[in-house]
C-alpha cells in the first residue's frame, strides 16, 4: 500500500511540474515562505492555490504564466506565485479551499478573492487596477469629456484630494473592476456638469438609461457602494456572471424574466422595460434566457421548463432556501409592477413546485407528492418514513426492490406508512434534500423533528430502525416472512 501511496504521490509531483515548466516567472511557495513572502511583505501578491490533478488549473497554467510574465516587467514587478494545495494541507486549511483553482490578491497582508475571467489579458488588467492609482485627476473639460466618452461607466468626484471624501472615494474605486473613476477641483469642469463646488459630490455617468445618476447621500462607504452597486448596470441588466454574483453572492432578491426569442418573449421584454421605468431599481430586474448555459443553470435551479416560457418570478436567496414567487396570468407592465408591490407588501406565499396529487394509491409504497405532503406525512396521527429519491438515481433505483418489501413486511400495522417522494420533481417548505436517496421517518406527534435514516439499506436494516423509533405497536405478520 504505501508502494503504491508513493506511486501516485511521485504522479502528482510530475503534473505539478507539468503545470508550470522551468522558465515560468510563476513563484513557488508553501507554508514555511508564505508569511514571510506574502503576509508580512509590503509587496503585492496575486496567489493561485491549485491541484495538480485538477483540469481548471491545468487550463488556467498558460494563460497565468503569460500574466506573470507580463507583470513581472513592470516597475515595480507584481509577483504571480503558485501553492500547491495537495502537498501544503496547512495553508489549504487556512484559506478553507474547498474548490481548485483558488486566486487570491494579496496587499499589505489583506486578501480578496479573484473570480473574474482566467485570461491573461484579464488578470493583468485586474491586477493593474489594484496597483495603479484608483481615481484619475481631471484637469481640463477637453480631459473630462474624454474621459467619460472613453468609458461605459464613469463616475467623478468633484472635490480634491486629502480630504475624508477623497479617501472614502478611493476605497470604494478599488472594488468595482468595470467602473472608470476619476476626481476633480476644476471649477470649469464643475461648471460644465452643473455641480455647486462649495461640497464634495459624486456623479455616476454611464452610456444607458437616464446617462446619469447624482449621488446625493452622505460620502459615507456604505452608501457610496450601494449606489454604484445599483447604477453601474442597466435597469434591465442581461443574466451574467456579474448578475450572479449580485443576487447569490449578496442575497439580493431579483426581478427575472425567462425569454427566447420568440414573439411572446419579446412581447413580455417590452412590457418589463415598461415596468422597470415605474419600480425603479428597488430590486434587481434581468432577463435571462433557458438554452444558453448560464441561463438553463438558473432555469434549472429555479424550476423553469421550456415550456413556460416566457415567464416572470421573483427569487430571494436570503433565506435558508431559495424563495421563488411566480407571476400568474398575463404579463403587461401594470400586472409586473403589481407583482412586485404585492411582493414587496408580503402578499405573496412563496411558490412549491409539485406533481398531480395520484387518483390512486394502492401500492405498498404510498406516493407523496409536493400538494399532498401536508396532509399525508405531517398527519400527527401516524408514523410515516419517507424516501425522498430522484427517477435518475441509480442508488434509488437499486434500494427500490428492498424498499417495497420493507412496506409489504409493515402492510398490516395500522397507522404505520412507507412513501416516496420524487424530489426533483417536488418542493415542500422547510424539507432541505442534499442528495439522493434522502430518507427521514415522521414519527407521530412530533412531524417538526424528523429522524434521518443512517442504518444498513437492507429489509432487516430499516426494520431494525422502525422498531427504535416507532411509535405504534410492532406486530409480526400473521403470514411467515420470505427472506428475499
């Protein structure tokens, strides 16, 4: 065994080697230089921590090595360093990886993490952003102009450096990678845009909708934020990873029409932008298709056929699960808009994806279905144990035979049932499924504390559970037990 262990350790090694050849500028660390180098140094760091194994990082390796060598050559060079989180386990532990590769900005021993896109162009830009001075001085209207012309998104302070405003200014400018930023104490530059002087003021300027937005809170970092947050996008903004990142990332709920190309779905786009003018970015609004990938993953996750497209819902992801709610009827501005007051009045019960309730249900193993789970499983009058499976399982399909016989061998206690339920095809509130077969009993007069089943998945295994935890009587069949 431990033959083999160094084997497969000595494989690791060559693909670590693979990963970056001899002449890479790509720095080595590990957990004995990583303080030294990284943490306690005042120098920049940019820091991927990957496996060898893994086929993002191998993707990634040439396109990181070119940026490394591109910054590497400026003044002063920006170091691109690699750990290898297989071998240094104490630094894996530290910076709690859980997904390779992992890239991380290091600056005066602080960090954020790097999840834009993995070129080369892409990383050094980003990382030039973080190096070179956030905010640009505007001197002349002609720079001003420029400036503005030059960037999809600008925003301009009006006030001068070395003052509270300035710094709460340059803090914020470092965060936001597709934002141009600049600052000015022009008194024609103010002129030209119409800013009284005598305060500093923030203008957002940007090539869609209303073209600009004043900031007109207090310089304060919160509300800065929120405001470029806010206005750096169009009120209708495409599904893309940065929409993403708004709503999952920081649990805002979203506006989402699903559309394709069809005339319904154009019609539907129509009534939205129509809707968003009257909502007025109180909550994220975006259209998203269900065949591109990023947009049939949220289909997915959402619960979205084809089929009913086009189709409006709000999500919330602040919460333990993910809140849906479904606009029903026709969709026109005025039902959109009532939609979201509704929403935002909680009015609205968050929506449950479930099947037809059977018109019959004979079998042995009893189905339950999103609709009947209330009345069925939560009935304190009976113990019920529950198999929360998916048809695509291949362990559900191989536990179905024992299953069945472990209902036929209990047929005959009363007020004892076995049922199934089909989780991918059905929502029930509060019942979190983290993978297939999940199996939990509900034990009469205490449906709020389910037991989840970790015993053998064999007939004697689940009997053997349901005699600890049944409530009822156990009776032995009158009929002799076959073992199977």
């Amino acid at each position: 065994m431990r033959v083999f262990a160094n084997f497969v350790l000595s494989l690791l090694f060559i693909g670590s080697l693979a990963l970056y050849g001899p002449s890479s500028k790509v720095i080595k660390l590990t957990a004995a230089n990583f303080d030294s180098q990284v943490i306690r140094s005042n120098q920049l760091w940019f820091v991927e921590f990957y496996a060898p194994w893994c086929g993002h990082c191998k993707k990634l390796a040439p396109e990181y090595a070119k940026a490394a060598k591109t910054l590497k050559a400026l003044q002063p060079p920006i170091p691109l360093a690699k750990v290898d989180a297989t071998v240094e386990k104490a630094l894996k532990e530290r910076f709690e990886l859980k997904t390779y590769p992992m890239i991380r900005f290091f600056m005066n021993g602080k960090s954020v993490e790097y999840n834009r896109s993995r070129t080369a162009n892409e990383i050094v830009n980003w990382v030039k952003r973080r190096t070179l001075p956030p905010s640009i001085e505007l001197k002349t209207v002609n720079e001003a102009e420029k400036f503005i012309a030059d960037s999809q998104v600008a925003v301009i302070l009006f006030g001068g450096e070395g003052t509270s405003a300035y710094e709460t200014y340059v803090t914020e400018a470092r965060i936001f990678d597709d934002i141009s930023f600049g600052h000015t104490s022009s008194v024609d530059i103010a002129s030209k845009y119409g800013v009284d002087l005598s305060a500093p003021r923030v203008v957002l300027f940007k090539k869609f909708d209303e073209g600009r937005a004043d900031f007109t809170g207090p310089l304060e970092t919160e509300d800065l934020r929120n405001f470029l947050d806010i206005n750096e996008v169009p009120i209708v903004q495409p599904f893309t990873t940065k929409t993403v990142k708004k709503i999952f990332s920081n649990n805002n709920p979203a506006l989402i029409l699903f559309r394709e190309d069809d005339t319904a779905s154009k019609n539907a786009e129509a009534a939205l932008r129509q809707a968003a003018e009257r909502i007025q970015r109180k909550i994220i609004i975006s259209v998203s298709g269900v065949r591109d990938p990023l947009g049939k993953h949220l289909a997915d996750y959402v619960t979205i056929a084809e089929a009913d497209i086009p189709t409006i819902r709000i999500i919330d992801p602040a919460h333990e699960e993910l809140h849906k709610f479904i606009l029903e009827g026709d969709i026109n501005a005025n039902s959109i808009v009532k939609f979201y007051e509704d929403w935002a009045s909680k009015l609205l019960k968050p929506h449950y994806r479930s099947e037809e309730i059977p018109e019959t249900n004979n079998e042995p193993v009893k189905v339950v279905v999103g609709k009947s789970f209330k009345d069925f499983v939560m009935d304190e009058r009976r113990d019920v144990l529950v198999e929360f499976y998916a048809p695509w399982c291949n362990h559900c399909k191989r536990l179905a035979p024992t299953y069945e016989a472990v209902a036929k061998r209990v047929s005959h206690i009363q007020n004892l049932v076995i049922a199934k339920i089909d989780a991918s095809a059905n929502e029930i509130e509060g019942q979190r499924v983290a993978g297939f077969p999940t199996i939990k009993f509900y034990p009469a007069n205490n449906k709020l504390n389910p037991i989840d089943f970790k015993g053998e998945r064999t007939e004697e295994g689940f009997v053997k559970f349901l005699k600890e935890h049944m409530t009822v009587e156990w009776v032995e069949s009158n009929e002799k037990h076959q073992e199977l």
